[in-house]
C-alpha cells in the first residue's frame, strides 16, 4: 500500500479530478496511482506544444541573423517534436499518428504564421516572447499544508501569453479529433482559464481573456477553430473563492484519513455517476469496484506528477 501524500501544489488538472469524482482524486493524486502505458492523447498534445514553442521561439528571437522562412519554422518545429514524441508507438486506430499529428501542426503554421498571426506574443522585459507562460503563486488566503505548514502553490504552464487587438489575452491550443458545436462552447465556465487569468493578474498582468485555438486530428482532414473567451472578473473572483475552500476541504479530508485510515470512503467519496462513464470511462473503475483495491495496484504505474512540465507525468522510480 503506497503512503499516502497531499502534492504541495495544485494545477488545473488535479482541481478538475477533485471537483469530478473526489475518489479519483484519491486514486491518482494521493495514492500517486496511473494506468500503466502512455496516453496518446498527452503525448501528441505535449509534442504539438514543444514544436509550437520552438518555431514561436525561432520566429521572434532577438539573435537570429535574418528572418526566418516557413521551412526554417518547420525545420525548429520537428526537431523539438521528435524530442517530445519520443519512441511512442500510438495505438493502430488513433487519428493522433507521428505523421499525422506533426503534419496539422504543419499546416496549422501555415494558417497562422507566427509573424504575420493577428495574436503575438507579449515581449518579456528580457526581450524574449512570452511563449510556454509558466508561473508558480503562493495561495496565502488558503490553510496552509498539512504536512510542511508552507501554503499551497497554485501552478500551471499555457502555450502564450499574447496580445490580440491590443488586449492580452491567455493562448493555448488544444488538439482533439472532433470539434462540433458544443467544442466551442465548452469554454465560457472553464476554471483552467480562469485561473490562467487570475495568475496572470497576480503577476501584473491585466489578463481577462483566452483564446483556446482547437485542432481536430482526422484522418484525411485537418480542421481549425479560434475560440476568444472573455471572464469578466466577479467569474475569476468566483473561481478563487471556490480555489480556497477546495484547499479547505483538500486539508481536512487528507488530515482525517492520517488519523482513520479505514474511513477513506468517507473522506474521499466515490461518484456513482457521469464521471465513472466520460471521457470513454474512468481509468480507475477497476479499483472501484473492486473489494480490496489494494490487491490491483500492480496493474497502474506510481507516478510523479509536475504540472510545469510539456509531459506532467513521470514515472516514479522506486529506491
């Protein structure tokens, strides 16, 4: 049985999984438990962003000695996408091949060129571009952790920082296999952005808007969509207000299994609802239904989970 541990951070993701089935959470954030094999869904988007970042880099570096060409964009792209991708073999049926994925970011670069793309990114005070926006904030309002008495960090990485008809604005492409008419509606309550923007005000940064860029992977097409998002700001004061009592409830349910560690049903909940069945069904049903978890642990991998990091998850070598 792995020691249970609360991360001293928390990011988009595991605030979703704790909102959506608090179980889940249990499983994947305490028990650091995750389906053994790789998810073509994270590779792909995690190669996509590195190959996005090096032609953004490429595009508005100060110490380039002529403007680069598209071949020169491309050329950056694959480099840092053959890195990011690895030896993954993606599963036989997946639209989200290594041809397949790089050649929408191909074509993705042609329809919006980085020099030319109505959204640029906003210069650092260091002169480089504000491309793969990383940030790390101390939650003081929030009870501190219960194990190290330092208060939380609220973390978390997005493509670009960016400037679009003189407003900045939050950036971040998603790739996915469909996008209908719901895709673009997804986004007007998602807290992930909300809380881009409230990190992005805490660091200076009069950030109110996103722009989710989608890119549907399909077999014989490639499809895009620009989404602008506007939060007004009783919406992120909401968000934050819901960010601090998660913390609350976070803290008092793991202080509590410490104490009766039998109870663990009772501290972390299972959902017997939608969240068992979305998304193609929760990874850890088996445990769920199962009498003694514990006796299938075998079958997940333990991981280390960092949000600032292109691929979060990292397998946890054993000492």
């Amino acid at each position: 049985m792995p020691k249970l541990s609360l991360p001293p951070y928390l990011d988009s993701s595991m605030l979703s999984s704790w909102r959506a089935c608090k179980r889940k959470f249990f499983w994947s954030y305490l028990n650091a438990l995750y389906p053994q094999g790789s998810s073509v869904h994270l590779i792909a988007g995690g190669a996509f962003a590195a190959g996005m970042e090096a032609a953004r880099r490429l595009a508005f570096s100060r110490d380039r000695d002529r403007r680069p060409t598209h071949d020169d964009l491309l050329e950056a792209a694959l480099k840092a996408f053959i890195r990011e991708w690895g030896d993954y073999i993606p599963p036989e049926n997946s639209n989200k091949s290594f041809e397949n994925t790089f050649q929408a970011l191909a074509e993705y670069l042609t329809n919006y060129p980085p020099e030319t793309d109505p959204i640029q990114p906003i210069i650092r005070p260091n002169g480089e571009p504000a491309v793969e926006f990383t940030f790390s904030i101390p939650l003081e309002e929030a009870p501190p952790h219960p194990d190290s008495g330092e208060p939380f960090l609220f973390v978390g990485r997005f493509d670009m920082l960016g400037s679009w008809n003189g407003l900045a604005c939050v950036v971040d492409e998603k790739t996915t296999e469909q996008m209908g008419t719901y895709w673009q509606k997804q986004w007007d309550l998602r807290g992930q952005f909300m809380g881009y923007c409230w990190a992005c005000q805490q660091l200076g940064y009069d950030v109110s808007h996103a722009v989710v860029n989608g890119i549907a992977i399909q077999k014989l097409q490639y499809k895009f969509q620009r989404v602008p998002v506007q939060f007004p700001q009783h919406l992120i004061q909401r968000w934050y207000n819901q960010l601090i009592q998660d913390i609350r409830d976070m803290s008092n349910a793991y202080t509590s299994i410490q104490m009766e560690p039998h109870l663990s049903d009772s501290f972390y909940p299972f959902n017997f609802a939608d969240a068992c069945s979305s998304y193609g069904g929760c990874a850890f049903i088996s445990l769920c239904l199962a009498k003694e978890p514990e006796n299938y642990f075998n079958n997940f991998t333990r991981f280390v989970w960092n949000p600032l990091a292109k691929q979060a998850i990292k397998e946890l070598e054993e000492a």
